[in-house]
C-alpha cells in the first residue's frame, strides 16, 4: 500500500475535511479527494462519510487511522531526526495571545535559539484563540498556546498554567470608594461610579470576574477599550478606572503602587492556558523540545 495514501488519509481523518487536510499537505483538494478514493478502492471500504461541512470516518476508517497513525508518525520522526544537527533547518512558528506570548513564552523559548547545536529560529505571531488554533489547524504554526481547549483528533492539547486575576485601580480611585473594605461592606455596587478599562467592548476580563466573584453583571460599560492587557495596565495606572487583569502582568505595578487590589477574593478568578499542536506533530524533534521547554517554564509561572 502507497504510504503517500496512507499519510492523506491520517491528514484527513485528524482534520476532519477534506480541504483543511489538502492545504496541511500542500496539495489541491481534488488531488486529496482521489487518493482517498484510491485508497477507498484498493481497500473495497468507504473511509469517510461525506458531510455538508466536513467529513466523518466510518468505524473502518476509525480503525485504519488507530492503527496506522503512530507508524506513520514515528517514520516522520525518523526522518526529523536525521536532520537535527543542522539547526539551520528548523524554524519554530509560535502563535499565541500578544500579552502571555510576549511576557511568558518568548522569553523562556529565546534560551533555545542559541548556537548549541540544537537551536531553532523562532517566528511568532499573535492572534485571538480562534484566530491561532485555525492557523495551526491549517499548518501556518507550529505550537500555540491558547485559553480554549480545542475539540477533534487534529489538534492535541496539554494544559500549560492557571493565571490569576485581580481587580485593579489607580490609587486615587481606591481611596475614593473606601478602599478593600468599602467593597467588602457594600459588594459591587461601590464601583458603579468608576469608569472600567477592557480589551473589548463585551468586558470579557470583568465580566467573568464579576460572575465568579460577585455572582452579578458589571453595570458600568468600557470607558477605555483597547486590545492589549499592557495598554490596559498603562491606562488604569494613568487613573483611567479600574481593570482585571492577570496577576503575572500587573505584580509589579502592585509592588511599586502605581495600582492597588481592589479586592482578594479567598478563590479568585482562574484561565488556563492550553500549549496546543497538531496531533502527530510532537514527532518533530524542535516541537518536541519547545513543548517540552516551555512545560518547566511554567512551573514557574503559576
């Protein structure tokens, strides 16, 4: 059997479409399209089931891929591996959101692009969730991190770290509403006067913190909207109101007192991270080692 027909297959079965499948193996999706039917001849058995959006496998197709995709995955890894002393040949594509990626990821991953012989280049590029686990579905990355757990067989995900939120303001405006205790006295209502600083128009950040918190809805909107948590911090430092923000990216502005917590819930709000990768990919030597790299940096960060 043509191991070409086989790697297509697999391809397919992980993504779940015929057209996602054809643009990770750089081929046109008719071409995809007649070696599943090859391979469908060849074997007298349907694989797939056509579908108005995608397809899914049959149990003889489910069977073919349990068997089949740890052989062809540990052939790739065969020949990766005869390629690793030229580190010139591996460029790591990392996606992520710009905040974690930039204060968390990219750092620990700069340790592994020296000249010792096992480097890497690395490229990243940030996005939403949606917009980094459908560019790592479509092979533009390599490894994304991502606050969505991604659902299929195609991609495989390994939770990477909890990050902590705080409710934060200026100074000025903690000592205008009383402070921690004034909040713990009269719950939310004390901060319906103060202007809110998000990422978005929907509040994302305050509004799961209000529902964990304080089991209600913010009532204030956003008066500064910008789509960067640091630009975010920079503004409710500049006392434009208050803000949620992950602990890792405000810890020092609390320590110097540029902001205050506004509050310290006994269980305060969580996200989790997910490091997320193609199944099958990890057969590759440089994803393997970042993955890997960046699961003991985290041990760190929580």
């Amino acid at each position: 059997m043509d191991l070409a027909l086989l790697r297509t297959f697999v391809t397919v079965h992980r993504a779940g479409s015929f057209t996602r499948a054809a643009a990770l193996l750089g081929l046109s999706q008719p071409a995809v399209t007649s070696q599943i039917r090859t391979l469908e001849r060849q074997l007298g058995r349907p694989l797939f089931l056509r579908q108005a959006r995608g397809v899914t496998p049959t149990t003889i197709g489910d069977e073919l891929a349990h068997k089949a995709a740890p052989h062809l995955d540990a052939l790739v890894e065969i020949a990766e591996a005869g390629l690793e002393e030229d580190s010139s040949l591996r460029t790591l594509h990392l996606a992520g959101p710009p905040e974690f990626t930039a204060e968390r990821a990219l750092p620990a991953l700069t340790e592994l692009t020296g000249e010792d012989g096992q480097g890497f280049a690395l490229r990243a590029s940030f996005g939403t969730a949606e917009e980094t686990l459908e560019g790592l579905a479509s092979g533009h990355h390599d490894l994304a991190i991502s606050t969505v757990r991604p659902r299929g067989a195609l991609l495989s995900a390994t939770a990477l770290c909890d990050e902590e939120h705080v409710l934060i303001a200026s100074p000025r405006w903690a000592e205008r509403i009383g402070g921690a205790d004034a909040l713990r006295r009269a719950g939310p209502s004390a901060l319906e006067e103060v202007p809110v600083v998000e990422v978005h128009e929907s509040l994302p950040l305050v509004a799961r913190y209000w529902a964990a918190v304080f089991d209600s809805r913010p009532v204030a909107p956003g008066t500064v909207v910008v789509p960067d948590l640091r630009a975010v911090l920079a503004c409710a430092t500049a006392g434009a109101g208050l803000a949620v923000l992950p602990r890792y990216l405000c810890t020092g502005a609390l320590e110097r007192g540029d902001v205050v917590a506004l509050h310290e819930p006994t269980v305060p709000p969580l996200r989790t991270y997910f490091l997320v990768v193609r199944t099958g990919t990890l057969a590759m030597p440089h994803i393997a080692r970042a993955h890997e790299w960046l699961e003991q940096a985290a041990a760190d960060w929580s």
